[in-house]
C-alpha cells in the first residue's frame, strides 16, 4: 500500500488541466465490444480503474493499440469468451464497478456474458438489479450461481421494448443501452439515468450506427440495428476533478485555473461551489478560482440553514459530496450535508473531526458542517483513505492543515485521479509519495 505524505500549509497556483472523465471512459471502452471495427478514443485517463479495464478488454481478446500520450485503438474482432471461465477474469472484473457494463455488449452481440460481483468504492450497497431486470425485460434469462458467484445472461434474440427503471441507474443505464442498441425492434428506458456521460455514450453509439434518441432525457427510444461500425471518441474532462480543483483551491487560498473545463457539461456543479461562498470566474472555457480569504456560506432565502444534497442528474453528483463537505469546514457559516443515495460514504469526517474539523454526523447520510472561517486551521494526522472521494477530500483537507499528515492506502485516489501528487506539487503543493 502507498501513502502520501503532505506538508500542509501551502498556497497553490497556476493551470491545471482535468483529466479525461473516468466514469465516461468506463463506459466507453465497454462500448468497443460492441463492432470488429477498429474504434479510436482520445482523453483517456492514465488511472488504475481504466488501466484495469484496458486489460481486462485485452485479456478477452480485443486488440489494443497505444496510439498517443492519451489515445488508444480497440479492434474487438477475435473476442475470447472462453476467457470469461478463467480464474484470472474473475479476478480481474471483480477489482472494478465499471467492468459490469461488459455484460450488456456482449449479450448482444454473442448472446451471452458472464461476471463476478464487480468492485469499486465499498460506499454502501451497490445494488444490480436495474441492469439485469433490463436484460430481462429485453428477453434474456438471467442467473446468479451460488458456488462461483457469477451474475449470468443468455439470450438468442434480444427484442426491444418498453421499460420504466426501477431507478435512474448510472451504470444500469449505459448498460442496457449497449444492449438495446442491437436488439430487434425498438426500446424505450424511462426514468434512464441523462448525465453526460450517458449522452457522450449516446452520441458515439449514434456514430457507430446506432439510432437513438431522447438523448439528454429520461426518456431514450433505441431503434436496433444490425450491426455497428467504428468511430472516434474524445472522453469529456473529468467534472469530479474540476469540483475538487474548486474545493482544493478556496481551502487552500489559492488561485487556481482550471484549464478546458467544458463548462457547459458541468450542471450545478459550479453553482454549488458558488452557494458556499467560492468565487469562480468563467473565462471562455476555463474556471479561475481567485485566491479568497473567506468564504462564507449562503443561506436559504426564508434564513435557514443550507443544504447540499446529491440527486440523480441534473441534480448534484453524490460524487462531490465528499469534496463539498471538507471545502466547508474552512467557510464561514454552517451547511447540511445530506448523502442520500449512499449509506456509508459520510464516515470519513471522523477523520476530519480529528483535525479539528466541527462537524456533526447526525447519522450516515447527514453530517453538519459547522466553517471555522479559517480562525484556527486543521492539523495535519495520519489517516487512511476509505474510498476515491473521501481519499481527496482527505488530501485536500492536508493540503490545507498545518504540519505533516501522512494519508495510507492511496492506490484508491489513484483509481481515479492521474498522478494527483505530482500535478499537483507542479502547482506548488508537497505531497511525496511513499510505496511501501
Ligand atoms: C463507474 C461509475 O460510473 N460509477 C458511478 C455510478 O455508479 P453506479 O452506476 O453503480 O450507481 P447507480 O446510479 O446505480 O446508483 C448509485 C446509488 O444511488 C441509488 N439511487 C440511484 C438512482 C436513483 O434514482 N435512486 C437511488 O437511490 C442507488 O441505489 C445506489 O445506491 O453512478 C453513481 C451515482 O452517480 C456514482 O456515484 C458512481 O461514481
Ligand atoms: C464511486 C465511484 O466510483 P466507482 O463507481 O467506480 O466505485 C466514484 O467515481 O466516485
């Protein structure tokens, strides 16, 4: 396990450029399963999660070409299914989430898939149940063997359909559409998840040959084809990162410019920041946050006290909650924090807490933050990193402390922030990394 050592205290400035978003590459690199033809993707992340996929996609059988810094070819045309019987996949596709949205292409285009219980931040229950009810309803048969825990689905013909989700389901989503897409005859989803992601997804399917529409809606009707073709897809910047450059700064003084944000893909996200207080100019597409002395938190207009809460898109990601929460503990003025889609992501302020940090956690899904306006700053401590948010938020919290904090377990900010520590030291902070 790696640990990151950090010594607090440090103003940052200069540009910082976001990454390629980790949840839009997931999707994507599943959907090259879909064609034999080659498919070309640009932007993608050098992080573990989508490194782990680029093998897994490998070891199935599809030929993968390193073809720029950040560029890849796929040519799906001799996939191995015999691999999905093998101990090493099993082992592979359990070490991540993204890797469920394998199951859709396949299905669809040889008639059957297979995974274990796939992986990612343990941030409560994670359940599957929407994409395998959408299989079903799409007339695959569905199977859950007990002795090798594997999630099973089989079927000759997919025929398209009418279906509500049980709920908007990010990944469940994605992965119906990449099934819908060569089934026979028409599928509408409502109640489909609409992040940017989903329509990035949409929109390449589109340039594959697909034919569908709604796209940015609830409501998507896929009319199947025959089959898809190749094409070329440039991954939108990373919007979790660019929330937690904007927490990173207004916590650390600092001024900070965020390079090719794409501003218009990024929803609430900025107005969010903007209700604890955080000035943030938009210069053509980029985000500055200026540095800040104070930050004071807004209130709701009858006076009471702020909420922030996650909801389904275009409601705010749960996935900046983390980074919300430990910007305000330096703001000035109070906020409730409500994590409403995950049980267990909130117990992390335990640590925040033992770095003086005034917060309550009213119970798993609610924690008040109480700013200290920067009169008595956190102190640096040694902690562990729980998963990939809570793991920044902590970074950002040290970054900001005095003295030296020492934060174990980082391959999880690794899995979906790209060499976090040395972008940014370039930009002023001292973090070293120590691989034990
Ligand atoms: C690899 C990937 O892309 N992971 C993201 C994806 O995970 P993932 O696709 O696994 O998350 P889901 O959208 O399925 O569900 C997230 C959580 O919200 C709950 N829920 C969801 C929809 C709804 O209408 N009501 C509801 O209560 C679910 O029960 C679950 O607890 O989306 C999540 C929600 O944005 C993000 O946190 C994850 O980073
Ligand atoms: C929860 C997350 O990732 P995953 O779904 O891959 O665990 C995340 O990206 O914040």
């Amino acid at each position: 396990m790696a640990s990151f050592k950090i010594n607090g205290g440090f103003k940052l400035s200069g540009e910082i450029v976001p990454q390629g978003a980790k949840n839009e590459a997931l999707q994507i690199l599943c959907a090259v399963l879909l064609t034999e033809e080659p498919i070309t993707i640009h932007k993608v992340p050098d992080i573990r999660d989508v490194n782990k996929l680029i093998e897994l996609l490998a070891s199935i059988g599809v030929n993968v070409q390193k073809v720029g810094a950040e560029s890849y070819r796929f040519e799906a045309s001799q996939v191995d299914l015999s691999y999905l019987e093998t101990e090493e996949f099993k082992k592979k596709a359990s070490s991540l989430r993204g890797s469920v949205m394998i199951l859709g292409p396949l299905l669809a285009r040889f008639g059957s898939a297979k995974m274990p219980k796939p992986g990612g931040d343990k941030i409560g229950r994670r359940r599957l149940d929407t994409h395998f009810i959408g299989f079903q309803k799409l007339g695959a048969k569905f199977n859950f063997d007990n002795e090798s825990h594997f999630y099973e689905v089989d079927a000759t013909d997919l025929k398209g359909t009418y279906m509500l989700l049980d709920e908007a389901s990010v990944t469940g989503t994605a992965n119906i559409i990449l099934a819908a897409v060569l089934a026979k005859g028409i599928t509408t989803i409502y109640n489909a998840a609409c992040e940017p992601y989903i329509q990035q997804l949409c929109k390449m399917l589109n340039r594959m040959g697909a034919n569908i529409s709604g796209i940015g809606s609830n409501l998507l009707t896929i009319e199947g084809v025959e089959s898809l073709g190749g094409t070329t897809h440039t991954l939108l910047p990373d919007m979790i990162e660019v929330g937690s450059f904007i927490g990173l700064a207004a916590m650390t003084k600092s001024n900070l410019r965020i390079k090719d944000a794409r501003v218009d893909q990024l929803g609430i996200i900025p107005d969010t920041f903007r209700r604890l207080g955080i000035q943030l100019e938009i210069e053509g597409d980029d985000i500055v946050v200026p540095e800040q002395e104070s930050y004071r938190i807004e209130k709701f207009f009858d006076g009471s006290i702020l909420t922030i809460a996650d909801a389904i898109w275009p409601g705010f990601t749960p996935d900046l909650l983390s980074i919300v929460l430990v910007t305000a503990t330096q703001a000035k003025g109070t906020v409730l924090i409500h994590q409403k889609m995950f049980e267990s992501r909130l117990f992390f302020v335990d640590k925040l807490i033992d770095m003086g940090a005034q917060i309550i956690l009213c119970d798993p899904h609610r924690a008040t933050v109480i700013g200290l306006d920067r009169q008595t700053p956190l102190r640096g401590i040694k902690m562990s990193s729980p998963d990939i948010r809570a793991g920044v938020a902590l970074l950002i919290a040290a970054l900001s402390a005095e003295g030296t904090s020492v934060i174990s377990n980082v391959e999880q900010i690794d899995r979906g922030y790209q060499y976090i520590d040395k972008r940014l030291n370039a930009l002023g902070a001292q973090i070293e990394r120590i691989e034990d």
